[in-house]
C-alpha cells in the first residue's frame, strides 16, 4: 500500500494579494500559487527556505525604513 505524502505549501489561508502582486498570507505571487502543484518537492523547498523568507526580509526591512521616516 502506498500512502500520499501531504504537499508542502506556506499557504496560511489569507488568500488576499497586496498592490505589488504578492500574496498577504504567504508572499507567492499569483503565478506561484497557480503553479504551486507543478512543483516539485524540492522546488517547493527552495521557495520555502529561501525565497519566501528573502521576501518576508525586504518588507520587514522596507517596513522599518517607513516607520523610521514617520
């Protein structure tokens, strides 16, 4: 018997996108989130661990710099 593993996803149910295309609950753009299933494991993983993080980084980043302006 063969059972399914579950797939990787930082999808948190907040399924709204921002004015610069990204997702408010995950930060993938639409195109991401539509070709979520075509990825493959490791894909899924290298946008998880990498890329996602290096975007959640520059609003944090773009975020303080506002406040610090106001």
């Amino acid at each position: 018997m063969t059972t399914a593993s579950p797939v990787l996803t930082p999808c948190i149910g907040v399924c709204t996108l921002d004015p610069a295309g990204y997702c408010d609950g995950c930060l993938r753009t639409g195109n991401e989130i539509a070709g979520w299933l075509s990825m493959s494991d490791e894909q899924r993983l290298h946008m998880m661990d990498v890329v996602l993080p290096a975007r959640e980084l520059r609003q944090v980043e773009a975020t303080s710099k506002q406040d610090f302006r106001a």
